[in-house]
C-alpha cells in the first residue's frame, strides 16, 4: 500500500481586549491532497479538499475572585494510514481486518464552558458534534461466519462533558484535588442496514491526596475511578 499525503496550511491568531473582556481567536486554512494506491489490489483513490478552522475564546474576570471562559473551536482528525490500506489482515482464519480507503476525515465543533474561583473550584461544560465520525465496526459473513473489522464514517455523535474541580486543604499538613466528570455520548448513522441510534453514560471521579511531612517529606495516594463504558 502506497499512500502519498501532503497537507498545505496557513494560520493567524491574535488576542484583544475589549472593556473588561479578554478576546483570542485564530484562523486556519488547510489543504490536503492524498494518494493512496494498492498495486496489489489494483485500487487507487486520490483526494483533494480545503477546509477552513476558526476559533474563539472569551475571558471575563469579575473582581479577583470569579473568572468566565466561552470558548468555540473547530477541528479536522484524519484517519490513520492504516485504517485506509485496503488489504487483509488476518488474525485467525476466523478473523480478519481489513482497511477502508474511502475513508472521510472527521470534522468537530467544540463549544466550551468554564467558571473559576480563586483559581482553585472549577466548573466546566464542553459540547461537540463530530460529522464523519470515524469508528471501528465489527461484521460478520453469514455464510461462513467469519468475523472482520472495518474502520468507517458514522453520520454523527454528539458528545457532552460535565465536570467539577475542588481542593479540600486542611492545614499545612494535607491538600487534597478531587475531580468528578460526567460524559454522555450519542451515536447516529445509518449502519447495518437500519439506523443506528445508540446513547452512552460514564463517570469519572479522580483524587490526589497529599500528606507534608517534617523533613520536606510527603506522600500521596491517588484514586482513579470510571464507570462501565460500552
């Protein structure tokens, strides 16, 4: 599998401020112009777009305690070149993998939220939507049942991120972080010849303990906990 790829870019971003209000943004322009040819097979598919990826972040401090970030991006994830190498891999002769070289990149746009006090408790929020998204789908071959794993383009998933971000000091002797984090995420396609239309839930909580010892000596114990996730 030979596969040529060759990406062109141009970018500006800068920063103003406005009043009480901290602005940054960006713009970036990129060209990708692919080849991808399999003599063994006999397939070749060349590829050739221009996309555009804004972004913007507001900042607003109120007083010296309390901080408010909007923040909205867009970016482009392209798959791996082994995802696109249409020839078999075989890991059993029951299995199989196999690349997909009509695969799209995918695109998502991010809206983010976050509120600070004192720069210690967080409170944030991020919504995205992927188009394309790329995932590995199992098949199976009913006349042989022989399994095999194929990368392909979903038509959308929907992802939120929940999370929260406090210290609990007590003294000069221990600090505890703790983080909680809730996602949700939503698929729908068109896959199998019926419509996918799946929905996901998982938690995540993480804590740092930290004890200060005499002799400039500590110890920290950490716990990292996620829920069951499909």
């Amino acid at each position: 599998f030979i596969y040529k790829e060759m990406i062109n870019a141009i970018y500006a971003s800068g920063s103003i401020k406005l009043w009480t209000i901290g602005i940054q943004f960006g713009l970036r322009a990129e060209q990708t112009i692919s080849d991808g040819n399999s003599p063994t097979l006999g397939k070749r598919l060349t590829g050739d777009y221009t996309n555009l990826f804004p972004s913007l972040f507001l900042n607003k401090m109120i007083g010296e305690n309390h901080s408010f970030t909007l923040g909205y991006s867009r970016r482009i994830d392209r798959p791996d070149y082994e995802a696109l190498n249409p020839f078999l891999f075989y890991l059993d002769q029951y299995t199989y993998k196999k690349g997909n070289p009509f695969l799209r990149p995918q695109f998502t746009d991010a809206y983010s939220f976050e509120y600070s006090l004192l720069d210690a408790v967080f409170i944030g929020a991020e919504l995205s939507r992927t188009k394309d998204a790329i995932m590995d789908v199992t098949y199976q071959e009913d006349s042989t049942g022989i399994g095999y794993l194929i990368t392909e383009n979903l038509n959308t998933v929907d992802n939120s991120d929940f999370s929260l971000g406090f210290p609990i000091p007590i003294g000069k002797w221990f600090m505890m972080e703790n983080e909680f984090s809730e996602l949700y995420a939503s698929y729908r396609s068109d896959l199998f010849g019926e419509e996918l239309n799946r929905e996901d839930w998982a938690f995540m909580y993480y804590s740092s303990m930290n004890f200060y010892l005499p002799k400039e000596l500590s110890i920290e114990i950490s716990i990292d906990y996620s829920s069951k996730i499909k």
